[in-house]
C-alpha cells in the first residue's frame, strides 16, 4: 500500500491547478474582463494591460504557493511510505 496526498504530477500541474483557479467565479469575471481590454476596441477606459498584468501575477502566485504546498506533500508521502512495517499475520 501506498500514501498518496499529493494533488499534482508533472504533468497534471498546469491543467489541474487552471482548472482549480478557473473555479473561482472571480477568477472567470477577470479572465473577462481582461480579454475585453485587450481588445483594441476602446471598451476601456484605462490601460489595455491595467487589468490583465495584476490578474496575471495573482494566478502565477497561487501557482508558485501550490506547488510548493504539493511539493511538502510529496515529501511527507516519501517519508512516511519510506518507514518501515511490520506485518501482522
């Protein structure tokens, strides 16, 4: 047997974690609102990159803090599957 608490692999990371963050109904408004201002037809009253440059930043922190999180529980899982068992029989 096995402990797994880890959410990601390698190559689950990205679509696993977008899918989480695209969750977030806040998430989707400024995903919105940040293709809208980056259309260049002058629905915006600010900057085309005002809304887009912070959201961006957001998910790549939520990112970097997931999968630093992931990699502690990947950790813990190798050590504690590491630990040696004894069998009752």
């Amino acid at each position: 047997n096995e402990v797994v608490t880890s959410k990601y692999t390698v190559a689950t990371f990205l679509p696993k974690n977008l899918a989480m963050q695209f969750s977030r109904l806040a998430n989707c408004y400024f995903l919105v609102i940040s293709f809208l201002q980056l259309l260049p037809l002058g629905l915006s009253p600010t900057n085309r990159f005002a809304t887009a440059g912070p959201f961006a930043v957001i998910l790549a922190l939520n990112m970097a803090r997931e999968a630093y999180e992931d990699s502690k529980r990947h950790r813990a899982d190798a050590q504690v599957n590491n630990r040696r068992a004894s069998v009752v029989q």
